[in-house]
C-alpha cells in the first residue's frame, strides 16, 4: 500500500452503497456518520458524469448520523429505530442495513438487528463496509454477497440460456448504465436470456432470478469473479468470465464467438450478425478518414490511468483495432494481490510483438502524475479520470476520460460497448486530438 494516497480515484468500502442503489427500489440503511456517504458521492456522484440513484437518490437515504453518544452506548437500538421509520415511511423492495468505521470499531450487532425485521412489511438485510477494511470495490463484493446469503431462495427450475452479467460496477464504472443497455440487445440478438440487475426497469425481480441462471458472465477482469464463485458453490451455477468489457470488433467479436462456443448458441445467425455490425463499423470509421488525414500528426502511443477493468477495454481497443501503443499503465483500484498476475497477463495478451510497457499497480493517483510530469513522450494521449485532464493539459498530451471521478458534465447513455462503443470512442478520439496544438489541423 501506498504510504500517501493523493488524487483517490476509489471510495472507501462505504462507497459499495452504489452497488444497492443501482438495483431498482433498494434502499440502504446506513449506520455511519453523517459525512461518509458524501466521500462516496464525491467518487460516483455528480463529479462522475453528473449521475445520481433513481428512485432513492443520495439525500433521502436514511442515516442513523453516528455520534459520540452511539460510541459511548452503543447504537444498535439507534439503528433498529431508523429502519423502523424507513419501513413506515419508505415505498422499497429491500432494505440493506449497512455500516462504516465507527459502528464496527463499536462492535453494534446490525445483523441482530437486521434479523429483529423478519416478516417485517419490507424485508432487511445488512451488510458490513467499514472503510478501514476496504475501498468500494470491496463494498461491492460485500453488498452481493449479503444479497445472495441473506435474500436469495434456492430454486430448481433453471433456464440453460438465461444469463445474470456481473463484472460491470454500477456508478465505479462510468458508462455502467449504457453498456448494461447496449450488452442486453446484444445478448437478446444472439439468442441469450439476459438477467441484468442494475439500472432502468431492473430490479428485486431480476435478484430473485439469480439461482435460475443457466450460467453467470463475468465481464472482468477480476471483480466479481468471488461472486460467480460463490454462486457456483450455492447453486451449482457454471460461470464463464470474459476479462473485458469489449469495444471495437476485434475484441466485441470475440466476445460473441466466446458466448455461442460456450452456450451453443446459434452460430450461423451470430455469424451474420457479425458480418452486419463490423461492416457498420467499418463504413462509419471511412466517413471520417478525411477528418483523421486533416490532422497534422497522429499520436502512436498512449498513458492509461484507473480502474483494472477499464485498462483492459481501453488496452485491447487500442492496440488491436487502433494500432496504438500503451507506454505505462497504472492501476489504482487496489487490485488484491493474489488477482494481480491475472490482471497483468489481460493487459499484455494483445497484438503486438514488443511489449515493453509496464504495468503498475498503485492506489496513488498522484504517483502517475508525479511521473508522467518527470518524463513523458510528447505528442501521447492520456486515457484517465478527470483527476488527469490538469496533468494532461500541462503536458500538452490529448486527454480521453473513461474512469471515475469522470467530471462534472452529464453523462446520459454514453457509454463506449461493442461495435457501437467502438465507433463512439474512435471519434472521441480523433476529435480530441484535432482540438489538441500539438497535433491539430493541417492549415
Ligand atoms: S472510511 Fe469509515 S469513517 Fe471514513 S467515510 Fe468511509 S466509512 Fe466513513
């Protein structure tokens, strides 16, 4: 760990309330103090794209604001009586007790109380996300998992072609909501039964399908992957783990021939589906070849700084469809060690021959700065959170944001998935680097 973390690019394991938030008409509980959910919201709020929780957004979930008398006496009681307010007051499916630092350092029971709610008019569960243990990601995780241990019936109907998607962090990941969308036409187009539990329309109904499933997709390169392990043990559910969300054809076509081997899908109507979205691809990148010869200079390599899961995308896209170059990746996102290798081995399972760029684990967002401010190739693009749009200004370098804190702009369905994704973030690209001095127009 980092002895000093500047330009955090992670929440504290508070944060993982984003995960409850996503699902449809689930309302955390939380036992913390009152300025904990605000570093969350700081992260995934309306610094990251101008996103906000629908139908509970940030200022009407109920907190029991931790105080001195609640570490002297203790708050359990404190905590019981805000669920039983939120239960007379509140319209939701679930309720998930949560809680921070203090209430752990404590020692309050919230599964105690959680469980004093059995038969209750809402059902209540809990979920522990002291900061001092983890950052989001590890909220996440701990949010699922009591999901799937506290609320999850067994079932033995199972549907061989429905699939649940995980691997995609709601509100850690930017472009969460439009790639959710885009990922479930394709997986409909290709013959799947998606199961998504996040976002617009998806919600208790789509948890209570999760044993159904005839296997989980984890679109990651390692989140998640203790969640399809888990329900594997539980249910008996396969999982099948792709280590990216893909963008472009290469990788997006992949994808597709991954699902149809491993689901035996239909593969001659994936096949024509390919042929007609690579060809779509390929027309709109020749429309705007002009543009793209217009531009004085075309930078060859580029810097990634964030989240594992976004390396990867962004990595593959820009090696294998733009033939670009990574010069140093830094992962700030806490990757825990044991899943490193695997990150480190997405990250250089690309196509080219040298590949002598690093990869560098770090949660110090202001080590990347630090560096790139020491020695950097003129003329690159900087992929990264809008933490790095100084740092790549002051360098001249181009700037692309793909990670949270994305800034404080609106966001709506942007998101960079498959073909489309790939056309999408080829013109954020070039567009970007047209207004760039160092590599702008030609006259
Ligand atoms: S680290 Fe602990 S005290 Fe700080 S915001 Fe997170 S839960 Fe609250």
């Amino acid at each position: 760990m980092a002895e000093c973390i500047e330009q955090s690019r992670v929440a504290c394991a508070l944060g993982g309330i984003y995960t409850a938030l996503a699902i449809d008409r689930v309302l955390p509980v939380t036992h913390t103090g009152p300025g904990c959910l605000a570093q969350a919201q700081g992260i995934f709020g309306r610094v990251n794209g101008g996103q906000s929780p629908v139908p509970f957004e940030e200022s009407v979930v109920p907190c029991t604001d931790f105080c001195n008398t609640d570490v002297v006496f203790g708050g359990g009681e404190h905590l019981r009586t805000v669920v039983e307010k939120a239960i007379e007051y509140y319209d939701a499916d679930l309720i998930i007790a949560v809680d921070g630092c203090t209430a752990e350092i404590v020692g309050d029971d919230i599964e105690e109380v959680a469980d004093s709610f059995e038969g209750s008019r809402i059902p209540v569960i809990s979920a522990k996300l002291p900061g001092f243990v983890g950052n989001n990601l590890f909220g996440h995780s701990q949010i699922l998992k009591s999901i799937i241990n506290q609320f999850l019936e067994p079932t033995n109907e199972v549907d061989p072609l429905q699939v649940n998607v995980f691997g995609i962090v709601p509100f850690y990941d930017t472009f969460w909501h439009g790639t959710l969308e885009r990922l479930e036409e394709l997986l409909i187009a290709i013959g799947l039964h998606p199961n998504i539990i996040y976002g617009h329309r998806h919600g208790i109904e789509n948890v209570k399908k999760i044993p159904s499933a005839g296997f989980n997709l984890v679109l990651a390169p390692w989140v998640d992957l203790d969640i399809a392990e888990i329900l594997e043990k539980k249910y008996g559910t396969p999982y099948l783990q792709f280590d990216n969300v893909p963008i472009g054809p290469t990788e997006t076509t992949k994808f597709i021939r991954t699902l149809v081997e491993y689901a035996h899908l239909d593969q001659i109507a994936a096949e024509s589906y390919i042929r007609k979205n690579e060809d779509r691809y390929y027309y709109y990148l020749n429309r705007q070849q002009p543009f793209i010869y217009s531009c004085k200079y075309v930078p060859k390599d580029f810097y990634f700084i964030g989240s594992a899961s976004a390396a990867v995308s962004i990595t593959r896209f820009m090696v294998n469809d733009m033939g670009s170059v990574p010069l140093r990746i830094y992962i700030t996102d806490n990757v825990p060690k044991e899943r490193q290798e695997a990150v480190r081995a997405s990250l250089y399972d690309v196509e080219l021959e040298d590949k002598d760029y690093e990869v560098i684990f770090t949660e110090d967002g202001g080590l990347a700065e630090a560096e790139l401010r020491k020695e950097h190739e003129s003329r690159s693009v900087i992929f990264g959170s809008n933490w790095d749009m100084l740092t790549a200004r002051a360098l001249e370098c181009a700037f692309i944001p793909v990670c949270a804190p994305y800034g404080q702009t609106l966001l709506g369905t942007k998101n960079y998935f498959g073909y489309e994704g790939g056309i999408d973030l080829f013109s954020d690209y070039y567009g970007e680097i047209s207004v760039n001095p160092q590599v702008a127009f030609i006259g």
